[in-house]
C-alpha cells in the first residue's frame, strides 16, 4: 500500500505539472477565442460553430492528455496481473511466501513506471508544444495585459469569459465535453486494483 501511494503521489505530482504548464494555456488562449465569436456579427449555429471551433485545441490536449495517463495506467496494472499470473497460477493457495513475492513484484512494476514520467511528460510536452499559444497573443486583449488588472474592460473582451463561457461549457457546447485532465490528480485510473494483488487478498477473474 505504501508503494502505491507513493506512486499515485508522483503521478499526481506530474499531472499537476502538466495541467499547470501545459494544458491551462491552451484552454485560457481556447476560452479567450471563444469570447471573441459574442462579439462578432455571428448568430445562432454560426456562433455556436465559433464557440466549438476555438475550444477544440483544449479539448484535443485534453483527450490526449488523458490517453497518455490511461496508458500508463494500463501498462501497471498488465505489469500486476502477469504478477500474479506467475505467482499464483491456477492455484487457490496464497501462503505468504507467495504474498511476499507479489508486493515485491507488484513494487517493481510501479517502480518501473516511475521511472518512465520523465520521458512521458517530455512526450506530452513535445507533442503539445502545437497547440500552445504563441507567447505574444496570451493575454493580448485580455484584462491581463500589461501585466495587471487594467482600470476598465479591454475592447472586444468586456468581462465575458468567467460567466458565459463557464456556462457554454457545462452546457454540452462540445468543446471540453470530458473536460481538461480532470481527475487526473487523483491518481491514474485503475491502480486501486494494485492494492489487492499485492496484498494477496483477491485474485483476477
């Protein structure tokens, strides 16, 4: 158990990383594209087009972002089951030497993935690096501009964003249907199960 927590730990430790650096600039440039088609002669399905069409960079690095983790998760858990494959068989005995052989296997699976977050979030930062918005044009027309608050509502983007677009989103406009990474920082999905193999408590079907 304390082998998977520290695991989940560092995974969240790089998802954070990744949502920080690489996916928060990506859904701020989607978001403030998007505010821009409500102040274009844009109407109805016209503007719902815009809307989708500036969110979808974000949603595509979401859903990358996503497989990325799954993937890994995925390859821990086949890692635990040819564990306990080679370990336990067919048989029903779990005597503990066998227990003591499966947490140590078990262990090196999650260490073996630990050591592969390195080169995931490289591949994820590379295979991203498309979607990021050049520098210049971040906060350009934003209440950020400048380097702070600005004493009134920039042209073109007054105030919109927070409200609208929070709502546009929540309300299945398409762009971030599953949303940005969400969950990730709670670990990868699936690891739970490594708690029972290691310690021998429950067998794969």
């Amino acid at each position: 158990m304390e082998n998977q927590q520290q695991f989940q730990a560092e995974v969240q430790r790089v998802s954070s990383k990744v949502e920080d650096e690489l996916i928060s600039p990506i859904q701020g440039y989607a978001y403030k594209n998007a505010s821009t088609c409500y102040f274009s002669r844009l109407k109805g399905r016209d503007r719902n087009a815009c809307v989708q069409a500036a969110l979808n960079p974000a949603s595509q690095a979401g859903e990358y972002v996503q497989s990325e983790f799954d993937e890994l998760s995925n390859r821990v858990n086949r890692c635990a089951q040819t564990c306990q494959d080679d370990i336990y068989g067919f048989s029903t005995k779990q005597s503990p030497e066998m227990k003591a052989q499966m947490d140590e296997c078990t262990k090196n699976c999650m260490l073996k993935a630990s050591r592969f977050l390195p080169e995931m979030f490289e591949r994820i930062q590379k295979n991203l690096a498309p979607l990021q918005p050049p520098a210049s044009e971040f906060t350009k027309g934003t209440l950020l501009e400048g380097g702070g608050l600005a004493g009134s509502s920039p042209q073109g983007v007054s105030g919109l964003a927070p409200a609208q677009l929070a709502g546009l989103v929540q309300g299945g406009s398409g762009g971030l249907a599953s949303g940005l990474v969400p969950g990730l920082p709670g670990g990868i999905p699936g690891l739970g199960d490594l708690g029972s193999l290691g310690s021998g408590q429950e067998k794969g079907s």
